[in-house]
C-alpha cells in the first residue's frame, strides 16, 4: 500500500503540470478582447501534428504561428485530417478535487471498496469535462466558422511579412 501512495505521488504532479493551457489564451471574461489567435492542434495528412495559434485562414490555406519554432506554417486545408481548436482557458481548475474525494470515499466505511471508485469516476469525469468546455473540433465547425478565431479573420494584410509575426 505503501508503494502505490509513493507512486500516485510522483505521477499526479506530472499529470497535473501536462494540463496547462498556452498563457496566451484569453481567460473567458476578456475573450472579446483578446488580440492573439486561439490555440489549435492540426493533424496534417503527411507532416507530424502543428500546434500553435492560429494566425489566418484563407480559402485553401491555415496560416499558423507553431507553439515551438514561433514561425508561420502554412497548410493546405485539402492535407488537413482533423484539428482541435483551444479559444479560452478554463476559468477554474477542479484537478484538486481527484485526491479530495479520497476522504469522503474514506467515510464510507463497510462500502468503502464500492464507493471509491464510484467518486472518482464522478470526479475525474467532471475534471475532464471542465478541461474540455473552451474546445472545438473539425466536428463542431466548418472552415468558414473557424476564422472567427483566427488572429487575423480575414486574412493577413497585404502588408504584413509572415516572418515579422511573433
């Protein structure tokens, strides 16, 4: 019992610092004046996954501002497989709430084998729910809806070099 106390231990901290959104997300109070591009997730049909912020969408092309080389991508939407879209953060994170079941579970006594599962499913689903609640997906929304969340929605101005944007 010990051993797996020392475990949860070591592995929730990494699972909880893995949760975090990009910084430049808007929190959902000031999403009407956010000037940055939601963060979105492309799965390209050849090329390895593109996240980033999501800078322009044309007709036949997404422009994005890639998390990790901070440099403008350019895909074409025919090559695109699917995408998740991320437009705000979470305004409150319940991910504390997992290990605070573990007491109410412990009250339980006699049932105490039939009720920890039961609160942690309950917890972790409501977690995982609240996670999601600022997400979209090719599902959701056509091409067209999706430049509402584009840094630049109708496209960048001819007298912006992709380059210059950071």
């Amino acid at each position: 019992m010990k051993k797996i106390i020392w475990t949860a231990a070591f592995i929730l901290p990494m699972l909880i610092a893995g949760c975090r959104t990009p910084q430049y997300l808007p929190t959902p109070d000031t999403i009407d004046v956010n000037v940055y591009g939601s963060y979105i997730k492309i799965q390209p049909l050849l090329v390895s996954e593109i996240k980033g912020e999501l800078i322009a969408i044309d007709t036949d092309t997404i422009t994005v501002l890639t998390k990790d080389a901070k440099e403008c991508v350019t895909i074409p939407v025919k090559d695109v497989l699917n995408f998740t879209l991320k437009y705000a953060r979470p305004k409150k994170r319940y991910w504390w709430s997992i290990p605070a079941s573990l007491p109410a579970a412990g009250m339980h006594g006699f049932y105490f084998p039939v009720s920890l599962p039961v609160n942690l499913l309950v917890t972790v689903s409501v977690t995982a729910s609240s996670e999601n609640a600022f997400r979209y997906s090719e599902a959701d929304m056509t091409y067209d809806k999706l430049r509402m969340f584009a840094r630049f929605p109708q496209g960048i101005p001819p007298g912006i070099d992709r380059a210059s944007i950071r």
